[in-house]
C-alpha cells in the first residue's frame, strides 16, 4: 500500500470522526423531546424494555435521532464511510477486475436493500436516506458495469 492510500484514508477517516461527533451532538436532542422517545430509541428499547427517563437512552440512538430529523452530517457520516469502503475494496482487489467489479456490485445491492428498508418513513431525513441509499446503489452498479467493461476492453486507467 503506497503514501497516496494511507494518506485518503487517514483523510477520510479524520472527517468520519468529525461528522461522527456533529452527528452525535445534533442527536443529543432526542434529550429534549421526551414525545419522540417511542419512535426513535432502537437501540435503547434493544437493551431495556421500556425508556422511562433521558438517562435510560443508548448513545447509538442519537444517531437514529439525527438521521431522521438532521439528515446532513449523518449523510456526511454514510459518504465518508462509503468512500473509505470503495477504497479499502480498491486496494484489496487491485488486480482482479471480477473481483472489484462484484465487490462494487454487491455494494450496490446493500445500498439498494436499504433504500427499501427506510422506504416507510414519514421523517424528512427517512426520504432523504432513501433517495441516497436509491442514488447510491444505482451509481454503484453501473459503476461496476462500466469498470468490467471498461477493463476487460483493454481500456487501462491510471489512478
């Protein structure tokens, strides 16, 4: 692995860690709304049964808080992740086109299956991850049609 990848991802993950901490503070809000606690503590209601109280509430719900009604930093969050992801792909399956083909084929697909599993959201930031996940997948799988193609023609890019 060669200084260009170490330094992308040292990159990407710095801002993941940064859009991590705004996200989480932005969700630090569900806190305030003890009305939304029904809706949006997953992770907490996974652990306890029933969230009485600010304190019974899981930090990972915070996220979910975040994402549903703030969708910017977590959609930030998703991209840096998506971008370390593709390029931690890349490296690994450098010299197999079938492989980062498939790799960024299969990645597609996931993103496919969670644009249909936040399909029934009425939240704006549910339509929004929605919208992204669809855009996502699709961008995903045509570009690893186009890749396949591209260079099993022949076709060689420098990156």
């Amino acid at each position: 692995m060669t200084f260009k990848y170490i330094f992308q991802m040292v990159i990407a993950v710095i801002f993941f860690l940064l859009f991590s901490v705004c996200t989480w503070y932005e969700g630090s809000e569900i806190l305030d709304n003890p009305w939304e606690w029904k809706y949006s503590t997953y992770f907490s209601k996974a652990s306890d049964d029933q969230v009485m109280d600010a304190q019974d509430i899981s930090d990972l719900d915070y996220f979910v808080y975040a994402a549903k009604f703030k969708p910017v930093f977590p959609v930030f969050m998703i991209l840096t992740a998506l971008y370390l992801i593709i390029l931690t792909g890349y490296i690994l399956f450098k010299g197999s086109i079938k492989c980062t083909a498939l790799f960024l084929s299969g990645l597609g697909v996931l993103f496919l299956l969670s644009s249909v599993f936040v399909s029934n959201t009425p939240t704006i930031g549910g339509t929004i991850f929605q919208v992204f996940f669809l855009i996502s997948g699709m961008i995903s799988i045509m570009g690893a049609a186009l890749y396949y193609f591209w260079t099993s023609k022949g076709f060689k890019t420098e990156i």
